[in-house]
C-alpha cells in the first residue's frame, strides 16, 4: 500500500485490527481538520478478503429473532406491493411545514383567485398544526419557529380568524415576545411587503441585472444552488417591481412597537463580510431609484426568458414550491395574463401538488418524490428477497426507465461537454436530474431481471457516465451541481432562508461509491477518491454528518455499506469506529432515533426519539459492517414490536432534510422502504451486485451524439 503524491491511498485499502470493544486501537488515525484520515500499511485479517461481504449467514442468526423478522417482513412487504400504482410509482406524501399552506393563501390572494372552499380546509389544517403554546414548529416535536408562527398567523386572518380569539391571542403574543415582524427571515417578509404590511426599502435589494454576470464571476447566479437560483431568479423581477397590493387588514399587534415597527437596525463592522454587504445593499437600494433604464428592461427580459425556459412539462419549476411560487408572480408582474399557458400550467400544478384529507383539510406538498420513492422501495423489496422477475419490479423498472432524461439542463453550464443521462426526484423535473436519484435509480435497475437488459444497460451505461462526470474536484458528489462551495452567497443578507449552495456531501457521496462499486468499478481511481473522501469526512466520534437526512444515523447509514461495497474491511477502524457509534446511541427500547436539532446543536447528535427509518439505517450499517448479536437483535425486535397491523410504522416525526435546521421533511414513505430494506438484509444478506454494466471510456469522454427530451415511453 502506497500513498500518491496527493495523499490518496491507491488502490486498495487495507484492514486496520480493530480494538477492543468495537473502539478504534490508539494511535491508529492520525486527525487533520477534525477529521480522521486513514492509516495506511496495515494487514488484513486472516479470515477476511478486502470487499468480501461481512453480512451474516441466515443460519448464525437466532431463531426467535429470525421468525420475527420473517413475520414483520412478510407484513412490511404486502403493504408496500399493495401501495404500487398500475404504472409501476410508489409515492408518498412529503410534508414539510405550514409555510407552505400559508403562502398558498397569500398566492391566491396576490393573484385574485383565493376561494372560500380553498382557505377554509387550508385553514382548517393550519389550525390543526397549532402548539398548544399558540406557536407552530417546523417538524413535529420541534420548537416554536417565529417566521413560520407569522406566516400561519396571517392566514388564518386571512381567513377570517379573530384576532382577539385564544388561539390568535396566544399566536400574537409569542410573536411579540420573540422581536416581532422585524425579526422574521427575509422571505416572510417579503410575502408582507407584497400587502404593504413591510416597507420594501427594508429589505434586501437584489437587482435583476444580476443575469448579467458571467459564470466565474461571484454571486452570478450558477454560483448558488440550483432550488436558489431558481428562487432568486423570479425574485430579483419581483424586487424591480415592489408590487403593493390592498391590505385587507393590519398587523399591528405583531410590532413590538407599533409606533415604531420597522427599526433600522445598525450596521456592522465594515471589514465584516455582514457590514460590506449590508453597505453594498445600501448602493443597490440607490441604483433601483435610478436605474440604467435600458439596462434594467433588458435584465427583466432575460429573466423572464430564463423563469419561462425552465417552466416543466407538469408546469412546475425544479418540481419545488418556492421557484413556482415566486416565478409565478414575477411572470404576472411582466403582463402575463392568468389565462397564459404558462401561468395556466403553473397554477395547475399547484392541484396536483394539494393533499385533501379524509378530516376535509388541504395542505401543499413542497415537492413530489416519485422517483426516489420507486428506486428506494424496489431496492427493498427485492432485498426482502422478492424474485427479481416479479412484476411489480419491473413494472417499476419500466417507469423508472421511461423516467431516465436525456437532454441537457443547468448542471451543463458546469459540465458543457458532458452527455445527458440521469434521473431527477419528481415526476416531471428534466432540468434539474440529481445525482443522489441517479445511483439509487441505478442500484434499483441492477436488482431486476428485465425482460429487455439490453435497455436496462443502456439507460445504467448513460447514468454511470453523467455521475462521473458530476465529480466534483475534492472527488466527493454534491445533490445538482459540481463544485458548487463558495462561501459567499450564503453571506448575502438576502440568503438567510437556508443553504443556497450545494457543496458535496457524505450521503449522497455514499451512494454513488455504493452504485459505482454495483457496476464493477470499485479500483477506479475516481471510486477511489470518493472513498478517501468519505474516510477523511469522518467525524471524530465515528459518525458522517447527513446532509439529506436526519443526520448523523443517516449519515452512517449510508456510508458504510458504501464503504463496504467498495472494498474497505469491516474490520477497518472506520467502519469499527461507526459502529462503535451506533452502539453507543442505541436508545433503551432498541430502536434508534436523533432529533432535527442536531444539525443546530451537536448535542443532539444520535438522540431522539426511536423511529422505524432511522432503525433501519443504523441496521443497515450493523450488518454491512457483519455486526451480529444484541445490538442488531435488539433494533430487529424493536421494528417487530412496534409494527402497525396493515404492515407500516407510525412515524410522525420528520427524518428527512431540505435545508439542514431550516427545512425539515417527513417522506411518509421512509417508515417502510428502510425497514423493509433492513429486514431483507438481515434475513437474506445484501445481494451481490457486481457483474457490472461495462463503462467504456470513449463514452466517458463525452462522444456519444446529443439526445435530446425524454426518451421515448
């Protein structure tokens, strides 16, 4: 084993002994940053081949255990086959928070087209949503969240609720105590100025001139991240504009002082990069006084051409509210009439995006997960052992491929010569495929036995070739983009709504090692860097942070079986220290749980209440990692237990994560694919997967002709 003169470790990792206890032996990883780099130089153990898979035979498990987990499987799967469309999709309902019903009211309300029907079941479920403090949250459980608690506040006002009723009452007065209108986050703020109820002077100035800038040149718009440069985009027209419509009230009980209720607040240091940009808004507030008028009517045409060439066939725009929401009414503030195709489509979409319960409420999904919802559940259901021949597979095979995009979008303005190829996370989002859909689309598509694998190999041939060339430079993969980490735009005061640039993460990273390795690549190089990555993103205490999911158990849930995959020893004092971290935040029922506030308080870390997905993640690592015994049979016995008799679990609390902290997500599907995952695989061992789907290098160079739209259905 040598290093190479960038300190990778080439080209194959070697076991580290593990030390007693399942804790990593002293003076075995070196830190650097607060992170554990991997010693090279050891030997492998004796009974133990680098790669071989450490999962347990079926017959060293015990047989109460085992009969359990064949029972709770059997239940797990019918329930999931059962909630298949005919066309082959599963979906389910993502929720998120009542920001996203609130702003539908306000839309409505902007636009003219606010039903009775519409704002009474919205409002209804906002209601239903409401703490018993008079507060909302962001995810269940969570603490009271002041922006979220105003925009809920505003509805039901909008709705006819009384100000002076308790629920209001108490809503108003947390309001008050927490700082009021003036400490809410820009985007509330926004929604209020659109009534009059802020002064758009007040806020940040984002001129739309800022089309202009070239890519390279920072805070251009590719600089943010794809769900931010289409949010940023409509909003830069919307700030040109400053539209105020007729308030059908006030708000003055949400001031502090209503005497005075938009307090300057001081600058800070100049040589700060808060007090540079709060003196550069000041500039831009001056240049929308007198703008370049040619200049600024040419910006506003760009970026109505750039919102309308990235409308999606369902009408969407990146398949995500926020970019819908406020493209909508930029285009409407450029004269586009309700009745245009485009804002027809737009609207329409908003249908599809309504959950109508069976208690009457509405809410708004803040996006759609067909995709990943079908990668995920054929990875579990075929690892629960279903044939791969089974027709429900490949049913869902054929709607994945038909899914598969093959025309260029904005990941190109980073990667020009690289071939389209690839899946996005919604029904209907081609300009946006993402990278994490892409290796699990693929991971999916190499279970089944289809019944035309030459289009199978094709579609996973084209898939394999996008996602090398989306490598980023560190050789770690981010969500949308490649090397997309600057710093700065998260800086910018009009960015505080959450994570505006996507820079590579463990999980996804993870999961495009665990594909690569499926289709025979484990000793490429560019498979080998992704693996030095994730060994040097290694938290001290074992655990990886989890970008997309809650947090550090999803993190080490999907690291490593990746790292396994591609060839790294159970043995190896990475894995050993992951699982050591596992074992020691395995809650006293079994189970496992961390809370949303870890991404804000490290404290949090690995703690929270038990849920059925994070369960399956930490099994999912315990097994890759060849763990047996009373860690593994505990979790099993805890998914056992605390089934639901139609086969799922009960998990309102949210695992999933948009913005770390900011933007929460409960996928109501997650409670089923993973145990089901976890189950098969404790039962049956992983599946093998490694014949490969030959990657040739001239299509790695990009020489494959252009295809464009999606391929046909």
């Amino acid at each position: 084993m040598t290093a190479t003169a960038d300190g990778r470790l080439d080209p194959q990792y070697e076991a580290e002994p593990a030390a007693e206890s399942g804790q990593a032996a002293g003076g075995k990883a070196a830190t650097k940053a607060g992170k554990n780099v991997p010693v090279v130089g050891e030997e492998v153990a004796p009974d133990e081949e680098p790669g071989e898979s450490q999962t347990p035979s079926p017959e060293s498990l015990p047989e109460d255990v085992r009969a359990l987990a064949a029972q709770t499987l059997e239940r797990a799967t019918a329930h999931l086959l059962g909630l298949q469309d005919e066309q082959g999709w599963w979906k389910g309902n993502l929720e998120t928070n009542v920001t996203m019903d609130a702003e539908d009211l306000l839309l409505r309300q902007f636009l003219g087209i606010r039903t009775e029907e519409q704002t009474r079941a919205t409002a209804d479920w906002i209601r239903s949503q409401q703490l018993p403090d008079g507060t909302w949250a962001t995810f269940f459980g969570g603490p009271p969240e002041l922006s979220t608690t105003i925009e809920a506040y505003v509805a039901l006002k909008l709705a006819g609720d009384d100000p002076q009723a308790p629920h209001m009452r108490r809503a108003s007065a947390h309001i008050r105590r927490n700082g009021g209108i003036a400490a809410a986050r820009v985007f509330t703020r926004i929604w209020l100025a659109l009534f009059g109820w802020w002064p758009w002077d007040r806020l940040p100035e984002l001129p739309p001139e800022v089309i202009f800038l070239p890519r390279g040149f920072p805070l251009n718009i590719y600089s943010f991240g794809c769900w931010a440069r289409q949010t940023i985009v409509p909003l830069t027209v919307v700030s040109a504009h400053r539209p105020v419509r007729e308030a059908p009230f006030d708000l003055d009980e949400l001031h502090t002082d209503p005497a005075d209720p938009y307090p300057v607040r001081p600058f800070a240091a100049a040589h700060t990069w808060d007090g540079f940009f709060e003196r550069l808004d000041r500039v831009l507030h001056l240049y929308h006084r007198m703008p370049v008028r040619p200049v600024r009517n040419l910006a506003l045409q760009q970026a109505a051409r750039w919102i309308v060439d990235r409308q999606e066939a369902d009408g969407c725009w990146g398949g995500i509210q926020p970019p819908a929401v406020y493209s909508l009414i930029a285009l409407h503030l450029l004269g586009y009439p309700l009745d245009h195709p485009v804002m027809k489509a737009g609207l329409a979409a908003f249908e599809r995006f309504t959950v109508h319960t069976d208690e009457g409420h509405r809410w708004i999904e803040a996006c759609q997960s067909p995709v990943w919802d079908t990668c995920l559940a054929v990875v579990a259901l075929a690892d629960a052992g279903l044939p791969k021949d089974h027709p429900a597979l490949v049913r869902a095979s054929d709607w994945m491929l038909d899914e598969e995009i093959v025309k260029r979008g904005d990941w190109a303005v980073q990667r020009p010569r690289l071939q389209p190829g690839g899946w996005a996370f919604e029904f209907d989002n081609d300009n946006y495929p993402d990278i994490d859909d892409t290796a699990e689309v693929v991971l999916a598509l190499r279970r089944v036995e289809h019944p035309r694998p030459e289009r199978v190999e094709a579609a996973v041939g084209r898939g394999v070739d996008w996602t090398l060339g989306m490598q980023s430079k560190n050789g770690a993969w981010a969500a949308f983009d490649v090397d997309n980490t600057s710093t700065l735009p998260n800086k910018l005061p009009f960015c505080d709504f959450g994570e505006v640039v996507d820079p590579p993460s463990a999980d996804v990273t993870a999961h495009v090692v665990e594909m690569l390795a499926s289709v025979g690549m484990t000793d490429d190089p560019r498979v080998r860097r992704g693996v030095d990555w994730l060994l040097r993103e290694q938290e001290e205490d074992g655990s990886w942070f989890g970008r997309w999911g809650t947090n550090y158990i999803y993190g080490v849930g999907s690291v490593v079986p990746a790292l396994v995959s591609a060839g790294i020893p159970a043995s190896h004092s990475s894995v050993r220290r992951a699982v050591s971290w596992l074992e020691q935040h395995q809650n006293a029922d079994g189970g496992w749980g961390e809370d949303m506030r870890s991404y804000s308080d490290r404290s949090w870390a690995g703690r929270g209440t038990s849920t059925a997905s994070q369960t399956a993640w930490s099994l999912m690592a315990l097994l890759a990692a060849g763990e047996t015994g009373e860690t593994v049979d505990r979790g099993v016995r805890w998914l056992a237990a605390t089934q639901l008799p139609e086969g799922s679990w009960d998990e309102p609390e949210f695992t999933g994560t948009g913005f770390p902290w900011d933007f929460s997500i409960n996928y109501n599907l997650y409670r089923l694919v993973f145990p089901v995952t976890a189950l098969g695989r404790y039962l049956h061992g992983t599946p093998e997967l490694h014949a490969g789907v030959p990657v040739q290098e001239e299509r790695i160079r990009h020489q494959r002709p252009l295809l464009t739209g999606r391929r046909s259905r």
